[in-house]
C-alpha cells in the first residue's frame, strides 16, 4: 500500500499532537501576548519570533519559553509596553534604550537607521540595553544575511554559569549568533550558547527525567553532576570547552552589556518578583556590508569554503537541521502536542 507521504500528502500528526499553520500560531501566540498585558506592536513581534522558532524546531525557544513570558510580564519585572528611545550615536553607531521592554521591538525600532547607516558606511553596530531577550538569537541575523549583509550579535543573559576555574556561577549563558550569504540556498547560520548547554534544555531535560552528559554542571557543592534537577537547584551550568568558552562568554558579558550599558549577568536579581524569568540584560548587534570590503564577491568565498568543508568530510552545515525543520512546517503545518496546544489555549483563555 502507498502511504500519504509517497504519495504527495501532508502525513498525519504524530500520534497526541496536531498540525497548525505558522500563521494561525502565530496569531494564536499574539493573543495570548496582548492578554497579558503587551502592546499591539510588543505582542506582534513576539509572537513572530516564538512561532517561528517553533516552525523551525529551536524547541528550547519556542512554545515552551511561553509559560515563563506570562509569569515575567504578570510579575512587573519587565514592560511589556515599553517604547524604545532610539538614539543616533555615530556614524556607524545605533543607541537603543528598550526602557525596560523586550530587545526584539527595540531592535525593529533601530532597523532602518541601523541599515542606513550600513549602507553609508559599510559597517554599523546596534546597542541595545536596558532590555529582555528569552529567545533564539538566530531570528535577529539570519534577515541581515538574506539582505546579503553579514551580521553578527551577542547576548549576555544570568548568572548560571561558573568561570572557568571558578567556584560560583557569575555568567549567563551567553549565545552568539553569526549569519553570512551564500550564493546558493539558505544563508550560512549558527546560533549558540557559550555555555555546555542552554539553560532552556536543561529545563527540558529536567521535565523529561533525562541525565545529562558529563561535563555540562555541577550542584550546589560545586560537585560534577549529570541530574539537571541539581543544576536548576542551586547548581550552576560550565561554559563549553572548558576556557575557551569561558573567555568567548567574558566576551559576550563585555560586548552585550559592558559596551551597551546594559546590566552584566550578575547585575541583577528577581528578587521581589516572583514569576519573573527573562534576563534583564543588553545586546549587540554588528552588521557588515562585505561588498565593501573590496575583495571577491563574498557569497562566491562563502559557496567555495562550504565546498570545502563538504570535501573535506562535514556532513551537515550549522542551521540545516533548522531550515529542514521549516520545510517540513510550512508543508505540513507546525506539529504541536496536545498539551502544548492545552496549555496555549489556556494562557489565550480560548479552553
Ligand atoms: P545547539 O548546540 O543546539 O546548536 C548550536 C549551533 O550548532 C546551531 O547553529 C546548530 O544548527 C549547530 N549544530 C548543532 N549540531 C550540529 C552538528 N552536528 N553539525 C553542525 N552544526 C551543528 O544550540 P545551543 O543549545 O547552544 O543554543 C540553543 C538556543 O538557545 C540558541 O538559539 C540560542 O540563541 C538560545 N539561547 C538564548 C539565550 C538568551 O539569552 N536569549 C541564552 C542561551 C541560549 P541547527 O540550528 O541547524 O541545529
Ligand atoms: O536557554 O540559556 C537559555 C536562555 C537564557 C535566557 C533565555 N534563554
């Protein structure tokens, strides 16, 4: 017998989930953002991001972050109506204050001056401080990259990661994300933590009752630990690679919040609101014009060096696992379990 798939036809659902157009998420995700308490343009933007990290299977940042969103804004920790103040610092040099608010509309509230000023110089960088970033940082490169720009940015989250060599934790997980054209295909894209691991699948690996790999946290005795549970309970996470993840995570703490004026991971602390879970931090954004640089058209180097690494034996590109994942949901709709979609239904108050 020829089953659906071979024969064209979007695949049932895996068993207890449902498929669902990106958009209806999406819209489904903005609702529950209005309801508690964002703007029109906050709870747009948002719920673009969260969808479409669930389009593309970046699960530690998509519907799962929902829950903590809720508890954040129902908390008062971070405003949810916040308009950015936007400042023209030099030529080649946006100043974002999100007041308190979410990076994401801070960033879209600095992009055209941020590309102009790309344009005019070949080069500019966007700092955002003062600001709220709980999601994958993919989404804030990858649109430059399409634009043929290359762009690179850093964030700096909270303390739950020890210093190499160190006792306690003092930084945040601390994701950077680069992204470059390419001739062909999607545009070249990685998007990681500095630490061992996401703080977010540690929760997912916790709620799961999975062990970790060695080398990811200790307990709260600075003891080597593999139990999730210990890590989120007063444990803390290591960066990856021992030092040198700790200085590219020095870096980051330097980059999005020494030279933004946003607060270091340390900086700052929930204390007095319950509920709250998104870091109070900053960003950086850098965005290159390589037509500038007046050498051989860059995407052609970008297509010969993937050439290259296929050569010499890669078999998958950083972002592919991704792109995949977004094929398969803009086909078939975005798979979503039955629980999660409970549970988006009841923060929407649509039970
Ligand atoms: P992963 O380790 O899952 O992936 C890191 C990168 O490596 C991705 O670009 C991924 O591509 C690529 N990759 C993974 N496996 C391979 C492989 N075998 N071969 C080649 N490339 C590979 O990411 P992390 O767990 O470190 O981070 C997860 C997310 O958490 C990120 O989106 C990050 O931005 C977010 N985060 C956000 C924070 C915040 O403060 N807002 C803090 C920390 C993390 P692909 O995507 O295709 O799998
Ligand atoms: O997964 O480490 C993480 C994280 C921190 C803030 C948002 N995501």
């Amino acid at each position: 017998m020829v089953d659906k798939e071979s024969r064209g036809q979007a695949p049932a659902a895996p068993a207890g989930s449902t498929r669902m157009p990106v958009d209806a998420l999406r819209a489904l995700l903005a609702r529950i953002f209005r309801r508690h308490g964002t703007s029109d343009t906050v709870a747009d933007i948002l719920a673009r991001n969260v969808a479409n990290a669930q389009r593309d299977g970046a699960d530690s940042h998509g519907i799962f972050r929902m829950p903590g969103y809720v508890s954040t804004l129902a908390s008062g920790w971070v405003d949810g109506r916040a308009v950015p103040v936007v400042t023209d610092a030099a030529p080649a040099f946006v100043s974002v204050d999100a007041r308190n608010g979410f990076a994401q509309p801070a960033h879209d509230a600095a992009r055209a001056l941020l590309l102009e000023k790309v344009r005019s110089q070949g080069i500019a960088l966007l700092a955002i401080r003062d600001s709220h970033h709980f999601a994958a940082l993919w989404p804030d490169v990858e649109p430059y990259a399409e634009q043929g720009y290359v762009a690179l940015t850093f964030v700096n989250s909270m303390a739950c990661v020890v210093p190499h060599g160190g006792k306690r934790a003092l930084f945040g997980t601390n994701p950077i994300a680069f992204a470059a054209p390419r001739t062909t295909g999607a545009p070249l894209v990685f998007d990681l933590a500095t630490s061992a691991m996401a703080h977010g699948d540690i929760q997912i690996a916790a709620r799961e009752g999975r062990q970790l790999p060695p080398d990811h946290g200790v307990d709260r005795d600075g003891e080597p630990t593999c139990d999730p549970q210990a890590i989120l309970n007063g444990g803390a996470l290591l960066p990856f690679g021992g030092h040198k993840g700790s200085a590219l995570s020095m870096m980051v703490e330097l980059l999005a919040a020494g030279l933004t004026g946003g607060n270091f991971s340390f900086d700052f602390n929930w204390d007095g609101h319950p509920g709250a879970q998104t870091p109070r931090t900053g960003q950086l954004l850098i965005v290159i014009d390589p037509s500038r640089a007046g050498g051989a058209n860059f995407a052609q180097r970008a297509e010969a060096l993937v050439d290259a690494m296929k050569d010499a034996g890669q078999q998958r590109l950083p972002g592919e696992r991704r792109h995949r994942q977004r094929r398969e949901s803009l086909e078939r709709g975005v798979a979503i379990s039955d629980a999660d979609l409970a549970m988006l239904r009841e923060l929407a108050g649509e039970a």
